[in-house]
C-alpha cells in the first residue's frame, strides 16, 4: 500500500474537520447502559502516533456497530473525517486540547506492515511524590509504574453508588507500597492466580494507565477508571529501571486481605459474634445478622461534629476550625449520626439480665435512614440538650433488625469490637423505619435562635455560658478567641437513601452530596461540649 499524506495529532485542532491522521488505538473502553449491561452508549478509545503524542477518541452510540468490527485494539490505522471537539474537561486520560469523535463518514484504513518504531504505549508515568501531590487533581488522570507485591481477591463492597466488585493490587517503586485499586469488570479482568504463578520465577512490573490519586489510611492510593488498563512488563526504560534496582533479588508477591470463603457475608447470631473477641481475626469479613436493639451504650453522644469531607470529627483550633483527620484540610462540619448501641438476640427480652450482646453502630446515612430525618433537625427537635436520648431514637429499642454489619479499622484499636452497619437488610418482628420528619415552622424558626446546651446546663447545675454550644450568632458581632461561625444545612423534605460504605468513610470520601446552605445559620462551638468521633 502506498503511504498516504497525514498529518500529526499534535497539529490537529477544531479549525477543520477534514484530517486524516495515523495511529495506533492503544485503549478500548466501553461505556454501557447500567439497567442494560449489554447496550453499548459509546465507545471510548486512545489514540497514539508515531512521536508520541495521544488524543483521546469517542465513538458515539448510533456509529458503534459500524465502527466496533473494524477497529482492533494496538492496531495502527489511518483515520480520516472525523469531528474535533474540546477534551472532556475532569479525569482526561491524555494530554491533548482536543478529542476526536467519530461520524457516519469517518474513514478507516487499517496500516500493514506498521513501523518497526511506532510506538506502543500511550503514557506519562508519574513518580510516587508526583502522584501524591495529584490528590485532589480532577482535570486529568495519571499514569504509574511499579513492582508487583500482591493483590486481594475480589470483593463485594458497599459505595455510595451501590455494590460494587473490588481489587487491590498493590505495587511498589523500591520504596514505598501502593494501592491500586481496580473495580467492577477490570477487578474480574485482572489474572491474579496466572500473576501469582509468574511471579515465582521473575519479578513483575506493571503499568497501569488512567488512574486517579486519593488518600486511604493515610498513605497515597490510585483508583483505577473506568478508562483504566495495565501492562505486564512493558518494553518502557522505567520498567527496566525497576527491574535492574531489584537486581536478583525474586519479589515473591503475596495475597492480601481475606481469603474467598470469607469475602461473602457470613450469616451468623449475636450468640456467635459475642464470642468473637479479638478483631483482627474478624477484620475483611462480613456478616448478616438479626437482632434486636436494646439500649444506647452509655457514656457516647449520638452524634458528633464531622468533617464535611472526610467524615473525621472537627475540632476548634485557634480562632477556626480544623479536621482531625491526618492531611485533610477542611476547616467546614455539620452534625452527624454515630448511634452506639447494645443488641441482643431478636427472642431475648430487653430485660434479661447479661444476655449475649454485640456493639453496633449506626453512622450518618444508616442512622438518618433508621431514625427518619437528619442529625441537625433531630438536635433541634430534642432541644439542643446533650445527654437525653430523644424519643425518635428511644423507640427503636425492642425492635429487630436485620443488618450487614462489619468491622472497621479503627476498631482495631478498640479492647472490645464495635460493629459498623453497612446497611439494613430487612426489617424484623414490631420494626418499621420512621418516615422522615418535616419540622414545624415553628421549629425551623428555631434554627435562628437556641443554644445546644449539656443536660447538666440544661438542669441549671451549671450556668457558665462559656460550655454552650451555640446554634447561631448575633450579626455583626465576631470574635478573636472563638472559632469562625459554620453554616447549619437547610432541613430537606424527605430523607435520602441509601446507605454509603463504611470503608468510603476510612477514605475520606463524602457520604452523599451535600446540601446547600439556604439558610444563613452559624455555630459558635466550645470544644469540651463537642461530641468526638470514637
């Protein structure tokens, strides 16, 4: 075939419509109807020349079967008449102004032979540090290199967009370990036990492509998108490099987190989980138990003031506020649920003295769900007194629930394991979810008014107007000594569902969109009053 003239992806812009370009399709990624798995919406690919430079393609759904049958991913092809649009503007896997976008008329013509040196991948591999100070980074994805040390099974877990498949491979740059987290279809793609078995004879590098940068536990992890793709070995100088630092040295990887016979929840009693005493041998699993609830465990608030980011409670620091949790920046809070209670076996009387008994605890979104409105309007409808248990959570004891439940990191470090509620799966015998509750005008006017005060206050045993917690401050006025006042959420019409996962919380990640601040509400808040996340 003669070589037909074409043009270079760095030159093409929106000025014409009309290029004809060659390149390798490095990337294939669909992109499909949730309710219907098997429709294609659109199509999404790399491109990549022979100098290098990538820009990202889409094919739109009317074109896909068109084009689908004759395009093969790493093949080379001459593209022509196609529309340029803008890139997509978060999370674009290529640097590239533009992106190319199919029509009826585009025009493939695969290249055979193709150059010995064209090249293969379509990548900027960023360092560890360069990653990490990506965090937070939405307006494009990053790319990175790493010895393979291990990975974990595939598990179920629960997100604020649902159940979702889950698997962590973790690689490392000779210096530190990362996480890499692959979901849905690329969990069941990655070829664990063929990796494992590799791994015994040679030392594995992989590239992974298009992933994002977040913190877990405190240490830098990379989520893989939906456009995400990883290469064994590659014919890169970084992966050379990596291999020549190891020297002959075999990096055995290793399996990570629980075994499969224990990736899928456990139905079990209360009986048996009270006998579970150490946590580390109860952590990475699930259960499903019914129950029901008996008391509030004593001496722990049922809320406390969280980060609007991260979840983590939010402390007075100086004349602000300032989260608790390690690098996260937020200085902004608003009440949350953490609805510690004592349950027992669904046929055991309340009243029974010593029964078999666990610890659970209902967080945010899971405590809205059960108690039937916000954490901020129950405060205001309980009177703003802490240590009085209103009566919207008071008449959930006696009832049954049946619960996936869990154990999170941080009970670890607790002497006895608290269980978090992941969701509630049903409900038991006398149990109904409370409908959500709409305030009263009269109380909404409130919201401009009272203070929240400890039940001591509240009894007049203590009268210093210092431990109140303040819903709201005069306008105009403002202090040097106190933190800045804080924005109190609107109350919504209806409560939302659903729940959100409790390891989205160990992440840092936001349990749900937030509300928008409609009225002009402020907090002055006293430390010592502040309920602390345990």
């Amino acid at each position: 075939m003669c070589t037909m003239q074409y043009s270079l992806l760095k030159e093409v812009t929106a000025d014409s419509h009309q290029w004809q370009v060659r390149t390798r399709v490095v990337r294939f990624s669909e992109y499909v109807d949730k309710p219907e798995p098997t429709k294609i919406l659109r199509l999404d690919l790399v491109l990549l020349d022979e100098q290098g430079t990538a820009m990202e393609g889409q094919i739109p759904q009317n074109w896909v079967q068109q084009f689908k049958p004759l395009l093969k991913e790493n093949c080379v092809y001459y593209i022509q008449y196609f529309q340029v649009r803008p890139a997509r503007t978060m999370y674009h896997p290529v640097d590239h102004e533009y992106m190319m976008r199919f029509t009826k008329y585009t025009r493939v013509t695969q290249v055979n032979p193709v150059p010995p040196t064209f090249p293969m991948y379509a990548c900027k591999i960023a360092s560890f540090n360069e990653l990490r100070e990506r965090i937070g980074v939405q307006e494009f994805s990053s790319d990175a290199i790493g010895i393979f040390e291990g990975c974990t099974h595939v598990m179920q877990q629960n997100t604020k967009n649902g159940v979702k498949a889950l698997r962590n491979i973790h690689i490392s740059d000779g210096r530190e370990t990362v996480r890499v987290a692959l979901w849905n279809n690329h969990a069941y793609d990655f070829n664990d036990e063929q990796y494992m078995e590799m791994a015994k004879t040679k030392s594995l590098v992989f590239l992974f492509v298009a992933v994002t940068c977040t913190w877990h536990e405190a240490k830098l992890s990379l989520q893989g998108s939906t456009i995400c793709k990883w290469y064994l070995n590659p014919e890169l100088p970084e992966a050379v490099a990596l291999h020549d630092s190891y020297g002959s040295t075999l990096q055995q990887p290793i399996w990570h987190g629980p075994a499969p016979s224990q990736i899928g929840p456990i139905e079990t009693t209360v009986t048996e989980l009270s006998t579970l005493i150490n946590p580390h041998t109860i952590y990475g699993n699930r259960y499903i138990v019914t129950v029901k609830l008996k008391n509030l465990v004593p001496n722990q608030s049922w809320w406390y003031f969280a980060c609007q980011k991260c979840k983590k409670t939010i402390q007075a620091h100086g004349n602000k506020y300032k989260c608790t949790g390690i690098k996260c920046p937020s200085t902004d809070g608003e009440p949350r649920y953490r609805i510690a209670v004592t349950a027992i076996e669904p046929d055991t009387a309340t009243t029974q003295p010593n029964p078999s008994s666990i610890e659970l605890v209902f967080f945010g979104p899971v405590g809205q769900e059960i108690v039937g409105m916000p954490a901020n309007d129950l405060i205001v409808l309980s009177g703003g007194v802490q240590g009085v248990v209103p009566p919207q959570i008071e008449v959930l004891f006696g009832k049954e629930f049946k619960l996936r439940i869990s154990l999170s990191p941080a009970a670890l470090q607790r002497p006895n394991p608290s269980y978090q509620v992941d969701s509630i799966v049903n409900l038991g015998k006398f149990a109904t979810i409370q409908p959500a509750t709409i305030l009263p005008s009269a109380l909404m006017k409130q919201l401009d008014a009272p203070s929240i005060l400890t039940h001591t206050q509240a009894q007049g045993a203590e009268s210093s107007s210092q431990r109140a917690i303040e819903i709201t401050a005069p306008k105009g006025t403002s202090s040097t000594s106190t933190p800045p006042p804080m924005q109190t959420p609107p109350s919504p019409q209806k409560s939302h569902k659903r729940t959100r996962s409790p390891e989205d919380d160990h992440q840092g990640k936001p349990d749900g969109s937030s509300r928008p601040n409609k009225r002009s509400t402020a907090r002055k808040l006293i430390l010592d009053d502040l309920p602390k996340e345990t």
